[in-house]
C-alpha cells in the first residue's frame, strides 16, 4: 500500500511539473500563475506548493540538484574527493538519456535563460550547493583551502553543464554531445587534479 501511495505521489509530481514547463514554454515564467498550473495540472494549490514550495522551484527542478557534498562525504576509505566525484560524472555522462528528457531538459534551459528571476534563483542554488561542499572539506583541509577547492569544482561543473547545454541548443546530435561531455569530463577532473601546467605540458 505505502509503495502504491508513493507511486502516486510521485505521478502527481511529475504531472505537475510537466504541466509547468509546458506553460513556462508557451508563455514565459513572469505571465504564468501558480493558480493557472494547479487549474491545468488538475491539484488544489496547497497540493501544488506541497510538492513545490515556490514558483520558481517548478522551474529550476534539478538545478543544483547533483549531490556533491553526500557523494564526498559517503566515498569509501583510500578514495579522494575529487575520484569520488570523476566517478560520479563519469557514470553520468555514459548514461545516455531518452530523447523527451533531453527535450524537456532543452525546454527548461529555455526557459531559466528567458528569466533574469530565474538565473538568480538558479545560482543561489548553485552557491548552496558549492557552500555545502566547501562544509564537508573543511573536516579534512580546514576552511580556507575547502572553500577555494569547492569554487574550483563548482566552476569547472557549471563549465562543464554551460558547453553540454550549448552543444545541444546548437543541435548537435545526441551521440556527439553524448561524445564530447565524456572527453570533457576526463579533461575537467585532469584539470582540477593537476592544475593549469597539465594543459600547457600537453
């Protein structure tokens, strides 16, 4: 029973945000309610903000999401953190996703760039997530060298999404977008290993 409430819960979620983006994409972020998605998404607005706190949650669903502090923090005794997280966005960049989640991702990258409000949500989530990173460092660097480190991930990530998203917009084929995140990856945590003399020794 509890797995069957759960099933549903998690269809109403889905239901809710896919009606969101879609009227995201149709109208812009600013002109759509919250009232109007909850009419189109068939749930009372307390069930809406339920799922969804705010508006802007609907839209940035995912964003900041990747789990980097826990994926630091729950890495086996003898692994760095930075092995921990190429392992981590390795695996990633070999999954290939279906072709309606890269469209749904594409409509969403839309959307977030149309949206001044929504850029700046969107990297208050990314500084979140970059703080908390910094926390978990700190146990083993001291404050200082964790919050210059976690910058240094943070960056080289959000580097990393910024090309895969433009590579899709452009229209690259998934296949080669697919190809180029998994060399970019590699050169990104070379990078972030061995610093900036790794590029100029190659």
């Amino acid at each position: 029973m509890a797995g069957l409430r759960e099933r549903k819960k998690e269809q109403t979620r889905r239901r809710i945000a896919e009606v969101a983006l879609r009227l995201f994409t149709e109208r812009g972020f600013d002109a759509v309610t919250v009232n109007e998605i909850a009419e189109a998404a068939e749930v009372a607005k307390a069930t809406l903000f339920a799922y969804f706190p705010t508006k802007e949650s609907l839209a940035l669903h995912g964003v900041g999401g990747d789990p980097l502090a826990e994926i630091v923090a729950r890495r086996p005794p003898g692994q760095t953190f930075l092995e921990a997280l190429r392992a981590h966005y390795r695996a990633f960049a070999a999954a290939q996703p279906p072709e309606a989640d890269l469209d749904a991702l594409l409509a969403r990258v839309r959307v977030i760039q149309s949206s001044p409000a929504l850029q700046n949500a969107a990297n208050a989530l990314l500084y979140q997530q970059r703080q908390a990173l910094a926390q978990v460092l700190a146990d083993e660097y001291g404050p200082t060298a964790a919050a210059l480190m976690a910058a240094q991930v943070a960056a080289s990530l959000l580097a990393l999404q910024e090309t895969y998203f433009q590579r899709l917009l452009s229209g690259a084929s998934a296949e080669d977008v697919a190809r180029a995140l998994r060399q970019d990856v590699e050169l990104a945590f070379d990078l972030l290993q061995h610093g900036l003399e790794y590029v100029e020794g190659r």
